[in-house]
C-alpha cells in the first residue's frame, strides 16, 4: 500500500511540473493587436500595409457633332436717268447704267467619337487610415514584355464596407480615384506622328 501511494504522489507531482510551464492563450486576439476579427472570417484589408486588390473595368464614350452655315447675298442697281447735256454720256441713245450682284456662302461641321475600355487587376497597399474609417490605397504596377512596358497607376478612397469578402473592389467604387494606364516601347513611339507631320498640320491652308 506505502509503495502505491508513494507512486501515485510522484506522478502527481510529475504532472504538475508539467503543466506548469505550459500557458493558457485565447484563440481570439488581445485588445490593442488588431481589430477582433473571428478566426474563420475573411481578412480584408483594414490596417496601414495591408494589401487590396483592385478590380479595373472603366469604359469611356465620348461624342460630339458640330455644324456651321453661313450665305449672304448683295446686290447694287443704278442708272443715270440724265445728265445736264443729253447728248452726253449716252451710247447709242441710251444713258449708262449700272448693276452688280454678289453671293457667298460657306458651311462646315465636324464629328468626333471616341471609345475606350480598360480591364485589369491590380493590387494596391493601404497607405492611411482616416479617422471615419476610410482608407486611403495607392500603387502602381508595372508590366513589361516585348520591349513594350506597361503602367498601371491607382490612388483613391475606399469605404471598408465595399471591400469584397475575397479582398477586391471594383474601381467605380474609388472616391477621388486617378487611374492611369500607358505604355512606353518601341510599338508605341512609331504609332506617334513625327514633328514634321504635326507641322505641316498646323500650317496647311485647307
């Protein structure tokens, strides 16, 4: 019986050295480290660093039509009825006279259309944190094949609440957003005209 009790005792004594060491934790995180987000909820972006992912899908159609038409018409009729002398001026017994007419018109217009689309992906970091809880994003992206780089630039505004569950928003819903996508390479510059073109564009009469 001495020797069962004083085993049992030891292996108490074992297990309480172990557990010791050990500390409880919470799954969920303390106050202060972050916001209190449940383990099995979808991270979105809500800190300065984080990273969002941007959906880009902007169209643009532009129009306008212009006309313009103008005449005028003049017209000057005279005659000498007499002179002091009637056998002066006259040509073959009748007394000069005179008759002019005139007409101008002209008329032109122009019509201008312009359609453009843009359809990308690009992740942006999160650069400030407004006190309303907006965040403020900006980033560029740059793509570069053939000789031919492209760029992507975002800045804006975005509303936590119109982040996806997945981490993405759509471009329409950036405030104050500036979006910019252009191309640098050898296929762009010989699609420009030269300084010789633009010239004689600018000084040729018709």
């Amino acid at each position: 019986m001495k020797t069962t009790s004083k085993s049992a005792s030891k292996l108490v004594l074992a297990a309480a050295f172990l557990f010791s060491g050990a500390r409880a934790e919470s799954l969920w995180p303390a106050a202060g480290r972050g916001p209190h987000t449940s383990m099995f909820a979808d991270r979105k972006a809500a800190s300065v660093g984080d990273i969002l992912t941007i959906v880009v899908s902007e169209s643009v159609a532009a129009s306008n039509s212009q006309s313009t038409k103008s005449s005028r018409d003049s017209s000057v009729s005279d005659a000498v009825s007499s002179f002091f002398y009637p056998s002066i001026g006259k040509h073959k017994g009748a007394l000069p006279s005179l008759s002019l007419s005139g007409k101008a018109s002209s008329s032109g217009g122009g019509d201008i259309s312009n359609n453009q689309s843009l359809s990308a992906r690009a992740a942006v970091l999160v650069s400030d944190v407004l006190p309303n809880g907006n965040l403020v994003i900006g980033g560029v992206r740059v793509v570069t094949f053939s000789g031919e780089t492209q760029y992507v630039v975002l800045h804006g505004l975005v509303r936590s609440d119109d982040i996806a569950p997945d981490n993405t928003i759509a471009s329409s819903n950036i405030a104050d957003a500036r979006l910019e996508f252009y191309t640098e390479g050898q296929l762009t510059d010989a699609q420009k005209r030269g300084w010789f073109s633009k010239l004689y564009e600018k000084l040729r009469p018709f």
